[in-house]
C-alpha cells in the first residue's frame, strides 16, 4: 500500500495551483492503482493485436462450398487425371497383384463420338477408336500424388504412355448425351491362341486365374480439408476394386471438383474474399454388361 500511497505514477492526478510536498500534483492511493491497472490492459492488447495482425500459419476458414462441372475437355497426364488398372489373382491364390500377356492383356482404348450427317440428310452418331499405347506403372505417372501410391506394386499396375504413338495427347471430354464425347474404355482380354502364333499359357491355367480374379481401377479423387487452408482441395488415389466376371460394366464420370474458401487471415493479410480451386475428380457407378468374345470389358470415364 505504501508503493500506491507514495507513488509519482499518476495519470489521473488532479492539478493544484499550489505545490504539494514538493509535487506539482496531488497524488493518490487510488490513481495509482488505477494506472498500474491501465498499464497492463495496454500490455496485454498491443500484444493481443500484434499477434493478430501477425499471425498467417493456417488461417480460419469462415465458410466454403463446393460444386462440380463437366470439363469441356481434358487432357490425361500425369498431373490432371492419372489412371492405372491393375489385376489380383483370385483369394485362393492371396490376391497377388500380376501381370502377364500370356494370360491376360489390358487394353485401353479411346472412343471419340460425333455425329456425322449422311448423304440422305440424317445425322447419325459414329465413333472413332484408337487404342492407347500403355506401359507398367511408375511413381511419375502419378506426379504430385506419388504419395498416396508409393505403397501400390506399381510394376504390376498398367498406366497410359504419355507418349502416344498414334495421338499427341489423350483428351477426354463431355459424356454420352452430348453430341460430341471422348470416353475411354478398358478391356481386359483372355489371351488366345492363333493359327499363326501360341503364346499362351494352357487354357487350364488361364481359366484358374482369371476365374474370381479381381479388377482394381486406381483413379484421382478429392476431398475438402478446410483446415489446410493452403490446399484445402487435397488429391488422393482411390481405389475400385470389384471382381471379374462375366456380366460387368464399371463406368464413371470425369468432373471437375471446384471449391470457394473466405478466410479470416488476420489483420496485416486479411482478405474477406473466396479463394477458388478446381480439380478432376471420378464418381464411379454400377451396371451390367455381357461377355463378348471372351473379353471382359470394363467401361470406364464414360
């Protein structure tokens, strides 16, 4: 009590004409309190505001939302859309992943659709396939999701060539109601023997493999983390596994995933504005198909 009573700090200090003890100002126990007490809210709200205007590590999302667009059209590369289709051995022989063309070829085909206006005046829908060129799997086929697969047996795993033989680059586009589409389709086809060549392992061994073998289509996918807001749109590869058999379509659409996100980023770096991204993302849905000449097809970003 002593300090208050005795204490030259005094902001509230009443002015005298006269001095008192030798001080211009008339000092008091309860002034001094009150100043202390003013001191340290001073304290405490520069260094309130200072970290708030400072702080810029992972700000607060205020609200976001989300839609999906079909792309007019999109190129397959290893950075918009990577796509491997891989094949397991049945559970009686431990779902090892493998490959083998004297067993089993996969072959992925792009199928453009136009219509095309006939002689007699009717437009009809036609369609142009070019069989991709495809080779085993590596990390860069992946590029910046190479994280997600680094545990895949990506040797095992058929991946497009990003280098076509036939074509200067694999775009998809559209879907089947529009009037021009680009699709691809995967055919997993049984090895067969011809006249001219016998390259194939017994057809009883063949038949032991492919028999409740299972079909994995590894494919991009994205979801939202609102709490990393520097790239809250995150990319992942997801799996569709289903089994082989001999009434089987798997398709799905290619669409794009875009994402707007208001931020309250304190006060130096506030911006109170949506940041928007966009990334291709596969819905996958289920139908039948029938066993054509012992192909197994599976249609897939139809």
């Amino acid at each position: 009590m002593r300090f208050f009573k005795n204490s030259q700090v005094d902001l509230f200090a009443v002015p005298i004409t006269l001095n008192h003890e030798g001080r211009a100002k008339a000092r008091s126990f309860h002034g001094a309190l009150l100043t202390v007490l003013f001191a340290g809210f001073m304290i405490w709200f520069i260094y309130s505001v200072s970290k708030q205007m400072f702080r810029h590590e992972n700000p607060n999302t205020i609200v976001f939302d989300s839609f999906q667009t079909i792309p007019d059209s999109m190129e397959l590369n290893s950075e918009t859309f990577p796509l491997a289709i891989g094949m397991q051995l049945p559970t009686s022989m431990n779902l090892a992943y493998f490959m083998d063309p004297e067993v089993y070829l996969a072959v992925i085909k792009l199928l453009i659709y136009y219509d095309e206006k006939l002689p007699d005046g009717t437009v009809t829908k036609s369609v142009k396939r070019i069989t991709l060129d495809t080779e085993p799997c590596t990390l860069a086929h992946f590029g910046s999701a190479q994280e997600s697969v680094k545990d895949l047996p990506l040797s095992t795993l058929h991946c497009i060539n990003p280098k076509q033989s036939s074509l200067e680059k694999v775009e998809l586009a559209g879907k089947e109601d529009f009037s021009t589409y680009k699709i691809l389709k995967i055919e997993i086809q049984q090895c067969k023997n011809t006249t001219n060549t016998s390259t194939c392992k017994p057809i009883e061994e063949i038949t032991k493999k492919l028999t409740l073998s299972w079909i994995n289509i590894i494919y991009m996918q994205s979801a939202i983390n609102p709490q990393n807001f520097t790239d809250p749109n995150q990319r992942f590869a997801a799996t569709y596994t289903t089994m082989l058999s001999p009434a089987m379509l798997k398709s799905g659409i290619i669409k794009l995933n875009h994402l707007n996100v208001v931020d309250d980023d304190g006060w130096l770096f506030e911006s109170k504005r949506p940041r928007s991204s966009s990334k291709p993302t596969m819905l996958l849905k289920i139908s039948t198909f029938n066993l054509i000449q012992d192909t197994f097809i599976v249609e897939s970003l139809n």
